[in-house]
C-alpha cells in the first residue's frame, strides 16, 4: 500500500473521533508525554496547534508553562518551518493551512530546542512518520541535533506495523500513544 492510501485510511479514521473520545484520547497521550525523563529535562520545547483530530497540546502547553519552560510553535516559511516563543494560546492566530500560528515572538533555530513534539497521520514503532506529505516536519527534523529529542504524538488507531520510508523521511526518537510512551530507533 502506498503512502497516498495509508494517509486516506488513517486520515478517514482519525475522522471518526467523536469531540468527547478525541478529548479524553489527547488528554491521555499529554500525560504520557508529561511523565516522561525528556519533558521534564526539557527547557525548550516545540509544540504544534493541531488540525484535523490530530492530538491536542494545549494540557502540555499548560504543564510546560506551570515549570518555567519555554514553548515554542511552528510557522510556515515557504517550504519550512519556523519557531517562535508563545507564552498565552492567545497569541497564535490562523496562519497557513488554517493552522493556528504565532505572529511574533522570539525565533529559536531547531539546534536549541530540547523537545519537539510532531504530529502526523500514522507511525510505525521503528519511529517511522507519515504526515500530510509536504515534508515540513522531515526536513525540520533533518537539521536537529542528535541531543533534541522528536516525540510524535498518535492515538493508539494511528500505529501500524511499519511505514513505507524513502530517503528523506526522519524517525522519531519516542511516540507517545494514549497509553504508552514507546521508544524508537529507525
């Protein structure tokens, strides 16, 4: 199956959440995150606003504000991804593809950043990814360093066995499920 159609079926199905199990679904994988070694030796971190069920971050966004943590969201520059500080969700407006991105902030490059937390359509346990196939998120994760740690987010229905990859698709080092936090290697 190729990527075109696993993106369909896994995007058709994330579709199917209805507004209370999404919300108890994203809460869940937050709290995976939030318990885990590299959040809390995290002093930097990316998020993303979400689109389309994709998991929700505003409870880590919460819990990184409430230990002093700085938080940093994505916006599009051309074909790339930028990070600027935000400190209230307040100051993410609609921005390219209607997601909710800063205006204005402090811009951090990818090499000082701690975490960053991806989202995507479907994972594999290697760390193997699959967004929307604009590529942002591989060739941001291309040029961080080996001490950044990249942590996808997925309800436990976006897991597969394992991803068709090319040579410019970037692995995660954990993906955080609504029930586990699972390390990867791909």
């Amino acid at each position: 199956m190729g990527k075109k159609s696993i993106r369909k079926q896994f995007l058709d199905c994330r579709k199917q959440l209805d507004l209370q199990t999404y919300a108890h679904l994203s809460q869940q994988v937050q709290q995976q995150l939030a318990g885990s070694e590299c959040f809390i030796r995290a002093r930097t971190l990316a998020l993303y606003s979400p689109i389309n069920n994709e998991v929700a971050t505003e409870q880590i966004f919460t819990v990184a504000t409430q230990l002093n943590k700085q938080i940093y969201f994505s916006r599009v520059a051309g074909e790339e991804l930028d990070f600027f500080e935000v400190n209230t969700i307040n100051e993410l407006v609609p921005g390219a593809f209607g997601v909710a991105e800063p205006v204005s902030g402090k811009k951090i490059s990818v090499a000082e950043l701690d975490l960053i937390v991806v989202p995507g359509v479907a994972f594999d346990l290697l760390g193997g990814r699959l967004g929307y196939g604009r590529g942002f998120y591989d060739r941001l994760l291309a040029g961080k360093l080996s001490s950044t740690v990249s942590v996808g987010f997925c309800f436990e229905s976006q897991l597969c066995d394992l991803l068709p990859t090319e040579a410019h698709d970037q692995g995660l080092d954990f993906i955080a499920t609504e029930t586990k936090f699972i390390p990867c290697r791909m």
